[in-house]
C-alpha cells in the first residue's frame, strides 16, 4: 500500500545561549526478535503495519503544515484491550483492517519493525482519520473519516491581489484561515457524556474560521486544499 507521506521525525528542544532551539530526531524503532510473529497493544494503542513509502503517489503528494507534522498511512493489524490507567475500558472507533491516516508529531508512540516490516504502536485519539479505501491517494482526502474530536475543513482560497491591486507571490500570501466543514468526527471519548463522546459543535456545511497555526493541511492532485483540525480549534461559526 503506497504511503501517503514519507515518515518524519519528532523534533525536542533544548537551551542554547538563554534561548530555545530545535533539534531534530528520528525515533529509533523497536526491533523485534525472529521467532515472534505477533505483536499484542495494550491499553488504547493500536498497531498499525506502515504503508511502503513513494516519493510521489499516483495522484500527488499530501502537503503537511511543516516536517514536523507529517502525516502517514498504513493499515489497522490490531487493538488494545481499551483499558486506560484508572480502570477506565474505552471503546474504540477504529476497526483491524482500515486504512488510517496518523501523525507522527509527539512522543506517544512507537516504531516496530518485525519480519522486515514496519509497524507503529499508537495511541488511536493521535490517528487523524480514517481513509476510505486500502492503496489510499492524496485524491481520497475529500472521502476522509475524522476521528475522535476532529472535523475536516475544505479551505478557502486566499486572494492573488491586494484591494490596490498588487499581485501577492505565494510567500506573501496569508495562510488561509476559513473554510467549510466537510465532515466531523464521532467526538472526543469522555465516559461522562451523553453517549459516552463529547460533542463537536459544528456540522458538515457550516463555515468556519480556524486557529492559524492548528491542523493538518493536505491537497488534492485537482488542486483541493483540507485541513482536519481539532474542533476546539474551530473558532467561531461564520455566516
């Protein structure tokens, strides 16, 4: 199954001359002894078997915010038990078998290889959503499931020229920040609320204007711009 963006590293800080800078790392991957042919999550991680890597999918390549935030694909193998530090069983939304998408921007997981494969262990509230369909290309991102408290936004283009007519090269041009939802997620897991999720406060067609920086930005080969954000980046419904 062909990746939808090449793998990433995480980035740490630390202080260098009274200020902050960052370092980039690559996490080093488990490597699982031969004789082992299973891997078991626990808790609300689940193991997803990486997809092969391309430089270039069939129909263009997923565009992330910065190298920091690079999403990925690959295909479900298994679920946790659900069992959370404080007793606490929760439900998962994924299924084995689907093809997600995740980021790999944090700490919370972990690189497997086992019999010449790649895996990673990951918590499912850090999978961004599920893709429609195995083999999954940048032109199924409009087809994206979001997951937990995500909502995926079809963005708004910025305008070319200025109101004195000035045309912007794209450096100059604003990141965009409104657009309208495509689609939202079942809601962030929450055992005491109705139904046992937490509710999105927008619905697929309001329009919306969003955190700057928040997100993952992605595009289609026809040149279609989407972000899937937490809702609570969602700042305010426009008319």
């Amino acid at each position: 199954m062909a990746a939808l963006l090449a793998r990433s590293p995480f980035s740490c800080a630390h202080a260098v001359a009274g200020r902050r800078r960052c370092v980039v790392a690559r996490a080093e991957a488990v490597e699982v002894p031969s004789g082992f042919a299973k891997i078991v999550p626990k808790g609300d991680r689940v193991l997803v078997k990486v997809a092969a890597q391309e430089e270039k999918t069939r129909g263009g390549i997923l565009l992330p915010v910065s190298a920091q935030k690079r999403p990925t694909s690959g295909d479900v193998v298994s679920l946790g038990d659900g069992r959370l530090g404080d007793g606490t069983v929760k439900p998962f939304t994924l299924k084995e078998g689907q093809t997600v998408l995740y980021s790999k921007f944090g700490f919370m997981y972990q690189d497997v290889k086992m019999g010449g494969d790649e895996y990673i262990l990951i918590r499912e509230d850090d999978v961004i959503g599920v893709m429609p369909r195995s083999n999954a290309q940048a032109e199924d991102i409009p087809e994206l499931q979001p997951l937990a408290d995500r909502v995926l936004v079809r963005i708004e283009d910025t305008a070319d020229v200025t109101l004195g007519g000035v045309v912007l090269p794209d450096s100059a041009k604003e990141r965009p920040l409104s657009g309208t939802v495509v689609r939202v997620g079942p809601g962030k897991f929450d055992q005491e609320a109705e139904g046992g999720r937490t509710k999105i406060g927008v619905a697929p067609g309001d329009r919306v204007l969003y955190f700057k920086y928040a997100g993952d930005n992605m595009e289609t080969p026809a040149g279609e711009k989407f972000i899937v954000l937490r809702s609570d980046d969602c700042l305010c419904k426009t008319a």
